[in-house]
C-alpha cells in the first residue's frame, strides 16, 4: 500500500478511536487525528521510502497590515494592524535525492453540514486575507517575508475536514489563492468557494519548471501531492538558515533529514551544521512535520487510483520525470 493510502487508514483509525470513547468529533478530534497518521504510516511502510519527525510548536499570532493597497475584508479591521494565526501544520518536504525543500503554511477547517467534496467552507476573513494575499507579517517587531516570497501560492493554504455519505472522514486541500469569498459581507467571518481553475499548473524559474498542486478532493490525493513536493513553495536551505525565521528545533530536524540520505557523490555537506535547538524562530505553529522522501517517483509507482496514472514527460532542460494527471468527476 502507498504511504498516502497509509495515512489515510491511519487517520481513519484514530478518528474511530475517538468515536469509541464517546468523545464527539469536532475539527480538534480530526486534526489530532491526522498529525499521528504521518508518523505511523512511516512506520508501516516496508520500502523506508519515507521519513517524518514531529515539531511540537506554541500557538501564537503574527501581525500585518493591509498590503499593496488592498483592503481587509473586515470593515473593522480596515486601516488597522491587525493579528491571527499562521498554521495549523507547518509542513516542510525534503527530497533527498535532490535536496530540494518545499514549505507550507495549511489551515485546518472543519464543515460540517455537507457529506460530499467540499468546493465552499467557512472562514476566518482576517486570516484568509493573510492566507490568500500573503502581505509580509511580523512577530515581536520581527520582518518576516516568507509568504511574500514565495514562488508557489500554495506556501499558504487549508485543509478542510468534511464527512463523506459513507459516514468516513476525509479532507480536501487547497491553496488559499484558488478561494474566493462566496457573498458580499464586511463581516469576520464568511463563506469561500473554489474558483474554476485548473488543479495543476507550472511556473518557470532560472530555465526549471515548478510544479504546483491548487487543490485535491481527499486526504490520500492531498498526501501524494505533498511528496512529490508539488504543494507548498520551494525554498533554499541557505535562506532557512539565513533568515531565521524558524526556530531552532525546526531547523535542527530540517538538517536532520537533509542529511540523512543518499547523497550526491561530488555533495560536499560538510557545511551543513545544526543550531542551538533552543533558538527561537519567528513563525509559530501548532506542529510541525518535516518529512523526508528518498525516491519520490516511486511512490508514483506504488499508488495506484482509478483517477490518476503516471506518464513520462520531460522537462524543457532535459529534466526526465513521471507526472500524474488528474481525471476528475464531480
């Protein structure tokens, strides 16, 4: 079974945990439901093709202000400095083989009320305009340009809890850049809705094509995407180090796994060290995954869906690769 497929069952399990004990599921039940899932699904995968480690984060705000003259979606909010919270999951995936990064900031959401794939929630409008025109944020008078940087939109995005008519719980993904609000209200909170775009596009950056995933109907598409480091934004070893808008047990764990792999033959990695782990970084979340895949292209071999099949393709450099393309059906 694919990791993806993994998690999936996993997560299933310790929400049916909780059902057990009579303890009502709410969007805390699902999202302590699927940070353990990472972890266990690495634990039954026979191949080791996959590495995670947890980073228990503290809860805090970042604040911003309105940015490149667009205004905040809360009339109250309007000319003000205001503050919310970044992430639920920071999520940071490494390829081993390649040593390239990618991070991303996701949301947890929970709707209740549909039973089917969920193209409109509610949010929070003062972290979905964070979210959705990522301005540069502070902590403690700190500049931090992260989701400003980013090349990929989906640096910053949600995952959004729902169950399905066979009573399981699943999640959908998407970048918070695909979402738009549904009605016009200047009230906190309102209702977003999926936008028509593609599911896949690609960016072009010094002659490498980057690829991202906008959006996925369930948690084992969500997953897949996430190792084949097509969701979230690429980012440099060097920048993570230079900015230190992370924190040091954070950056500790990201040098862990970048190490720990295969390397090149001519990779000289003798300058890659480890920092104080009590060093406090700049960007807050709840948990922290770092997951660390050895050969990504095999997980495209080993998962298998009625709705997605692998094809080689290549690059306008050369690069040869394998891609997945999508079939939807709603």
């Amino acid at each position: 079974m694919s990791f993806s497929k993994n998690v999936f069952e996993c997560f299933k399990k310790n929400v049916e945990s909780f059902e057990k004990k009579g303890i009502k599921i709410r969007e805390v039940e699902l999202f302590r439901s699927l940070v353990p899932a990472f972890k266990t699904a690495v634990s039954l995968d026979a191949e080791k093709n996959i590495e995670c480690e947890e980073i228990h984060g503290t809860k805090y705000c970042v604040s911003f202000e309105e940015y490149n003259g667009q205004k905040f979606y809360v009339k109250k909010d309007r000319g003000m400095t205001v503050k919310c919270e970044l992430a639920d999951i920071l999520f940071v995936m490494i390829d081993k083989k390649t040593k390239e990064i990618r991070i991303c900031c996701l949301q947890n959401k929970y709707e209740k009320k549909s039973k089917k794939f969920i193209d409109r929630f509610y949010v929070d409008m003062r972290q979905f305009y964070l979210l959705k025109k990522r301005p540069i944020f502070k902590l403690k008078n700190i500049i931090i340009p992260l989701l400003n940087d980013a090349i990929c939109p989906s640096v910053a995005s949600y995952g959004v809890f729902y169950k399905k008519d066979s009573d399981e719980f699943d999640m959908n993904y998407y970048s918070a850049e695909v979402l738009r609000p549904v009605t016009y209200s200047l009230g906190k909170k309102r209702k977003v809705t999926l936008k028509n775009v593609t599911p896949d596009v690609c960016y072009t950056r010094e002659s490498k094509v980057i690829e991202e995933c906008r959006y996925s109907k369930n948690l084992i598409e969500f997953v897949d995407e996430l190792i084949q480091l097509k969701i979230g934004t690429p980012i440099d070893l060097k920048y993570i180090l230079d900015e230190h808008f992370l924190d040091g047990k954070l950056i500790d764990a990201i040098i862990r796994m970048y190490n720990s792999e295969v390397r090149n033959e001519n990779e000289n990695t003798d300058l890659i060290f480890s920092l104080d782990s009590k060093k406090a970084g700049h960007i807050y979340y709840k948990t922290a995954l770092v997951i660390g895949v050895n050969d990504r292209f095999e997980e495209i071999d080993r998962y298998q869906d009625e709705d997605i099949y692998a094809q080689k393709k290549s690059f306008v450099d050369g690069w040869e690769y394998k891609d997945k393309i999508r079939k939807f059906r709603y």
